[in-house]
C-alpha cells in the first residue's frame, strides 16, 4: 500500500482535526476501494458521476446557463405565503386576477406619470409575475384610462417580457389595453362625470373665483371635493373618508365594485384560462377588498396587488390580500343597479 501522508497527532477536537481525519480517509478511498465498490455509499457515489459529468460537458456557471433550459429552475416564487391548493381545487380556476395599484406618481392632483422608482416598481412586480407563470399560459395586460395607470402597465409588460426571456418560458402576452370598466372613482361635475383628479383640477380654478369674489354659496360638488382634498392635506386617509362617508356627486364605493367585476368578468369570457394583470387605483381595489373581506385591510402600496382566483362557471372567487383568503359568490352584475349622471340633472 502506497504510504499516505501523516498528520500530526493532537488531542485538540477544533476542526484541523476533522479536516485531517477527512483527508485521510478521501485518500484511503481512493487508493483501497474503487469508485463502483458497494462499501461506498450511494449518494457518494451519485455526487462524483454528477460531479464527473459535469466536468465533463464544462458547463458554464447556473447563472449562465441560457440556453441549456437551467434558467428554469431559477424561477420559482418561494418567497409567497400563499398556501396552494390542492390539485382538484387548482384544477376549478377559470381565471387569476391581480388588481394591481399602480407605481409610485409625480402627483395626485394633476395627471401626472409615475416618478423613476415608480416605473422600477411597475419593472419588477412584471418581473416577479413571470416567476409565477407556467409554461404555455397566457397573461392578459389591462389598466385604467389614467397617465399612471398606464405608464404601470407598460413597465409592467416589459418587466413581465424580461422576466420570461430570463426564465426561458413560452408564454403568450398580450399588449396592455385601457377598460374603462378599470377607472378611479368618478365625480359629478358640471361638465359630466369626472374622476377624481380631474375634478380635482376644476374644483380648484372654480374654488379661487368663489374666495376672491366672496359671492353666494359654493356648489356643493364643489363643498365636497374641498372636503376629499383637505382630508389628504391634513395628513389623513381621503380614501378612507370616501368609503365611510356617503357623498352625493362622488361614485359609491359599491358602483367601483360592481364596475370592476364586469370587466373582470368580460375578460374572463374573453380570454378563458388566462391570467389578468390590471393596472389600476387604490381606491376601486381597496373596495373591492372591502367588499369581499367585510373589513377594512388598509390601503394598498404602490404596486401591492389584490388577487382573485375565478372559478369555473364564474359563480364563485376567492379574493386574497394581506394573507387573507374569502370565498365569494361572483354578483350578479345585471341585477345589481348602476350609477350615471343625468342629462337632466345638473349637481348642485
């Protein structure tokens, strides 16, 4: 037997020690007992023909493997606290929807676009959404008729396109859309109905002709738009108020709901098995939320999503947020009532 090479004796039990026992024994191995001797364990042996393979082909590192389908394995969501269903629930989901708020805006009290952290926000949440995609699916790209609404969903997209290319998945995604069906809350205006900035922008030329001037009594859109907005300037939760307090020239909480369900539910007779991005605002999907929880969860961040796994027959959903899952009954959207302004009615 070929001499091995002697290590020092000590009493110490420190890791020089294990290490020297360890090399001892790898060259006792390999001198005393073949590689296909049965003495040898078999996951031992399973590491060294990987390990030999592998030298063989001279892959590159995982993280260049593109091309050699391992970018794959890299895609799976983990970090999701969502508990999976099982196979024959899985197995009932007509459709997945995500409504997604949109990134963080330049403003709130103009039509303004998403700042640079915004659009990276929108990039990523894409990018994480194709982790989640499997082979073969679809995925669908809506939003709101809004500038931030839309700037959302286009980084969304590209993230999403990146995201695939990455993971090497063969998914079908169509361009993002505007669904009216989609939009922030509206407000009577004399104009017509309005969402809440643009209001926003009429309320205030409006508001410094009545301060200066100091004529007659204010309208009351006008009064309660002042009131949305001062809550906001106050440091509190306008959105809140507007879901607590009723106002007569503002959309009701319950119209924004029955709004998104019929789009939701034309995409879903649309693009049957797909899965539904929709870019919107805090306040329709925090109702939405509402609506379906019985509680109120809180505001959403910028590009925090409420989910919805539709059913098959679209009669039954379970709405996700905040670690909270609620089984539903889909509305009924022809029996429920609608919320329009009147040609004949002008607010007051």
């Amino acid at each position: 037997m070929t001499d091995r090479p002697r290590f020092p004796r000590t009493d110490r039990d420190e890791a020089p020690l294990y290490l020297a026992r360890y090399l001892d024994r790898q060259a006792r191995t390999r001198e005393t007992v073949g590689e296909d001797d049965e003495s040898v364990p078999l996951y031992l042996r399973r590491f060294r023909e990987r390990r030999e393979q592998e030298i063989t082909d001279q892959l590159p590192p995982l993280y260049q493997r593109v091309g050699h389908g391992m970018q794959q394995t890299l895609s799976e969501d983990n970090r999701n606290k969502e508990i999976s269903a099982p196979p024959e629930a899985r197995a009932r989901i007509a459709n997945e929807v995500y409504l997604v708020r949109h990134g963080e805006t330049q403003g709130y009290s103009t039509e303004s676009g998403l700042t640079p952290l915004g659009a990276w926000q929108a990039h990523t949440y894409g990018h994480t959404l194709a982790k989640r995609v499997k082979p073969s699916e679809t995925v669908v790209v809506r939003h709101a008729p809004t500038n931030r609404a839309s700037e959302t969903a286009e980084h969304l997209h590209r993230g999403l396109l990146d995201g695939l290319a990455m993971f090497e998945k063969d998914i079908k995604v169509f361009e993002p859309q505007p669904m009216e069906e989609f939009r922030n809350f509206q407000v009577a205006t004399p104009e017509g109905l309005r969402d809440i900035t643009a209001a926003f922008r009429r309320y205030y030329s409006l508001l410094e002709e009545f301060e200066r001037t100091a004529l007659g009594d204010r309208p009351m859109w006008l009064v309660e738009i002042d009131r949305f907005w001062r809550t906001q300037q106050g440091g509190a939760d306008p959105i809140q108020h507007w879901l607590q307090v009723p106002m007569l020239h503002f959309e009701p909480p319950a119209m924004c709901v029955r709004r998104f369900w019929a789009g939701i539910l034309r995409l879903a007779r649309e693009f049957p098995g797909a899965r539904l991005a929709i870019a919107s605002h805090s306040g329709p999907i925090r109702a939405s939320a509402i609506s379906a929880l019985g509680y109120d969860p809180g505001e959403p961040y910028n590009t925090e999503h409420v989910r919805i796994k539709l059913m098959e027959g679209h009669r039954e959903a379970l709405v996700s947020y905040r670690n909270r899952v609620q089984e539903i009954h889909v509305p009924d959207i022809a029996a429920l009532p609608t919320w329009a302004l009147d040609e004949r009615w002008s607010p007051r």
